[in-house]
C-alpha cells in the first residue's frame, strides 16, 4: 500500500487578508508568523537598535489590523505593511537626539559625466582576509552612518529587494528621489568602506 503524504498548504496572502477583514484573527496571526521575521529585520536596518524594532515590529502589526479596511488591494499586503512599519522606524529615529549621520548633502551631479570620487581600487576578496562576522560588523557599521533618509532607501533596495517603483511608492517619494538617494548612500558606503580597508593597509575586492 502507497503511503499516503500530507501535503503542506501553501501560503495564500489575498486569501488570508481576505479571511483577517472579516474578523478571523488566526488568518491575521498567520500573516503575522509568516512576515513578522522580515518586518523585524526592516525595521533593525533602519532603527540599527534591537528594542526600537520589537517597538516598530508591533505598532506596524497593530496598526495593519486596525487599518485592514483600508488597504484597498493595489498593491501586495506586504508592500503595504513595508510602508506601515518605514513609517514607524523613521517615526523612532525622529525621536533621537543622536542620530548618527554623515554630512552628505553636497550638490552630485547625476549625469553621465564621471563623478569626481577618491574611490580606492579593491582588488582582493575580502571574504578570505576577513570572517563573515567581521565583515558583517564592518558592513553594519558603515550603513549605520548613513543618513537616515539615505540609509531607508538603501535598505529597501539592496537588503529588501524592493524594486524602485515599490520604494518610491512605499516612502511616498519619486522614483526620481529613490534613484539620487541610492546612489549617495552607495558612493557613501563604498568611501567609508574604501577608508577603513585603507587604514587597515588593504587592497579589497569592489563590494558594490
């Protein structure tokens, strides 16, 4: 005799949202186990501190459920809940008095003209002359120095994946905005990386 094998149910976003507007809280906490993890991990990107994004991790969810009425199905619930938990991750950084932040607001010219930049060449891979834990300090490090504004976009597109479009529409910017603020936080990064391998005597493989 066949053994017979349960098949495990696959993850259903409308439906769940559909079933949560009606009053099923078990259809709600699904949604919930099934993106509180990445919500967190937005949320620690952007705050960089562990109580600010348990803080952003629940007033996002409890906002999603007192405002399931809202959410009109334009976009995927999860861009919608992305944008509910931006807001509050930004809301906790205003609240800071010492936000860290590098003065990057200089003109930069977005052409196709090359941009004057002191850019070492990383010719290595950093990976064999560093741990995985070293380099994720070392990475950690310099995003935290972003501005905030600067370090938001960075984290939806290149940790998150959103595209520019679901960036733009998440922080309420244009596409244009997204565009000029990714590319100071990466020449951003890849400066302050540059230094800190430099002053370490390095030569380091490019990582953007």
């Amino acid at each position: 005799m066949t053994p017979t094998t349960t098949a495990v149910p696959s993850f259903d976003e409308s439906s769940l949202v559909a079933r949560a507007r009606t009053g099923d809280t078990e259809a709600f906490s699904e949604l919930v186990r099934h993106y509180e993890r990445r919500v967190y991990r937005l949320a620690k990107n952007i705050t960089r501190h562990d109580e600010d994004a348990e803080d952003v991790l629940q007033e996002a969810f409890l906002k999603a459920y007192e405002h399931l009425d809202r959410f009109q199905g334009n976009s995927a619930f999860y861009t919608w809940l992305v944008r509910i938990a931006v807001n509050e991750a930004l809301m906790k950084l205003r609240k800071r008095k010492n936000d860290r932040t590098v003065p990057l607001d200089e003109p930069l010219d977005l052409g196709e003209d090359v941009m004057q930049r002191e850019i070492a060449v990383w010719e290595d891979n950093p990976e064999q002359r560093y741990s995985r834990e070293e380099m994720q300090k070392i990475l950690d490090d310099a995003v935290d120095t972003l501005k905030p504004d600067f370090r938001t976009v960075f984290v939806l597109r290149d940790i998150e994946e959103l595209s520019t479009e679901e960036t733009a529409e998440t922080l309420g910017i244009s596409i244009s905005a997204v565009k000029s603020r990714l590319l100071r936080a990466r020449l951003a990064l890849r400066e302050k990386l540059t230094k800190q391998f430099k002053r370490k005597g390095e030569n380091l493989l490019d990582l953007m």
